[in-house]
C-alpha cells in the first residue's frame, strides 16, 4: 500500500492550495483509502510537499496573550507544525476533530497557552507527546547497540527572561507601553521555572544509512547536535522518514524553503562537517487513537 502512493502518476493538490471543506474532503477519502497508519502518515504528508516555509506560523489564535498567530494553518508550515499537522491528520479521519487533536498534541494536556505549549523538544515535545501516548520512542531498536545519548540541561527560565517586544506576534497596532508591560508579564511566567536536564537516545550520523532501511515508515526523526553551553537546545530540526521504493527519505519543511523530499542518506551527508557537530537522530513512531 505504501509503494503504491509513491508510484502514483499524478499527485493530487496540495493542502496548501485548498479550503478547508476541501480539505475536509480529501481528509476523509484519504482515511477510507488507507486504512493502515503508516500508509495514511505517507498519503497524508504527501499533500503538505511544496508547502512554503514559516518560521513560527502557528500561536494562541485571536485571544493569544503573547502569540496571535492562528492556532491552525495549511498555507505555511515550519519543521515542528508540518510534522504536527501530519500527526493529527492522519489519527483524525474528520478535519474539526482533527484540528482538536492538534492542539493536544501542540499544547501540554491540550490547554491552549504560551505557558503550555510545547516549545522545547528535549523537554516539551517529546517527552510530553510520549506521556500523551502520541509517539513512542524506537530509537534504542533500531540503534541496537550502536545507541548514544545527550544530555542537555535547557534553561528556560534564560529563554523567558530575554523576551523582548520585537518576539511579540500580533501586537503592532497596541501601544508601546502596553507592549512593554505585555514583554514584563510574559518574563515573569518564565522567572519560577527551574532548570531540566534532557535525554535523549539516538542513532548515530555514521550509522544513519547503513540502519535507514530498518527505520519504521512514518517516524518523527528529531535532529540531534552537540550540547554546547552557548546554545539553549540539541534538538534543531525534526522531519518525517519514510520507506519508498528508492530507498529511505527525509520528508520536511527546509528552512527557508518548502516541505519537500530528500533521501536520507544525501541528506545527512551534507552534516558531516557541520561547524555546530550533529550527532544523530532521535525516532519515534506516531500512535495514540485506535487505528486499523
């Protein structure tokens, strides 16, 4: 099933393109034509491919206290809202469920804020995806012995405290001295928050292409860098990795770009000598509502 939508002749609009009773639409067929997870995570990914970058194109809505950028977009996507997208589609076959179930998996226990939403990777997204029951890591299983890990202690509280009005999204027509108060509040909710130490597992660089085909089709790959002290995170882009005829790819946003293809093992070559060492990647596979 999943060879068949990758040899497909024609590929159908993007979500990008279209409206959301369109979308709505081409959601629902896409459930009835794929009933297995893995085939509906590629079939419905496949419709995010041209998609432009944003960096940040999604926040709290119209109400938002920091971020009014909207709470659901197909028009944009950066590499976490594409995957996130991708995720809540392809569990939800009907689009207002689906975009509920977004905000699950965006926001810690579902509650929409700036305070909860899953900023962080190491500490936030992962970690609080896997207790939501939305991935499962499946690092160590495909690394065998070969796995590696990282620590990372992410300062939040530091990230927080440097927020300025320039970070404000939404806010152009409100005053300045409300914007400043705004800028006080939003540093105040970080000053309380104590250090985290992150781990994670992962497979290493020199092992990606040897150990690509045994990669489950449809995991979230998380790209992983060395923890240096001057940088805030080790999780620096995240991407779809997908089983094809060819041969294993990467399927992301790029920054700057659009959502696009790229094999896997080109890819991560282009790493090899980054100045900022990338080690690995880390992998979960998606889950978390019944599916066939």
């Amino acid at each position: 099933m999943i060879l068949a939508i990758f040899a497909a002749a024609a590929v159908a609009a993007g979500f990008h393109r279209l409206d959301e009773p369109k979308i709505a639409s081409e959601l629902a067929a896409i459930h009835a034509a794929h009933p297995g997870l893995e085939a509906r995570i590629a079939a419905v990914s496949e419709r995010f491919l041209g998609t432009p970058y944003k960096l940040g194109p999604l926040g709290e809505g119209e109400t938002g206290e920091f971020d009014r950028d909207p709470l659901v977009t197909f028009a944009q996507a950066d590499c976490t809202t594409f995957v996130e997208q991708v995720m809540a589609l392809a569990l939800e076959p009907e689009l207002e469920k689906a975009k509920a179930l977004l905000q699950r998996i965006r926001y810690r226990d579902g509650k929409v804020s700036y305070e909860t939403r899953n900023h962080f990777p190491e500490t936030d997204w992962i970690p609080n995806n896997m207790e939501a029951g939305f991935l499962s890591d499946v690092t160590v299983k495909v690394a065998d012995r070969k796995v590696q890990w990282v620590f990372k202690t992410i300062r939040k509280r530091e990230w927080y405290v440097a927020k300025s009005t320039a970070d404000l999204e939404g806010f152009s027509d409100e005053p300045e001295a409300q914007r400043v108060a705004r800028v006080e509040r939003w540093r105040e909710r970080g000053r309380e928050i104590n250090d985290v130490v992150a781990r994670l597992p992962y497979v290493p660089l020199e092992h990606l292409a040897e150990l690509g085909p045994a990669i489950p089709s449809g995991a979230v790959g998380s790209v992983i860098r060395a923890d240096l002290p001057d940088r805030p995170v080790v999780v620096t882009h995240q991407v779809l990795v997908l089983q094809t005829p060819g041969g294993p790819i990467v399927r992301h946003a790029a920054y700057g770009k659009q959502v696009q293809d790229e094999p896997l093992d080109a890819y991560f070559a282009k790493f090899k000598d980054a100045k900022w060492r990338v080690l690995g990647l880390n992998l979960t596979t998606i889950g978390g509502l019944k599916t066939p």
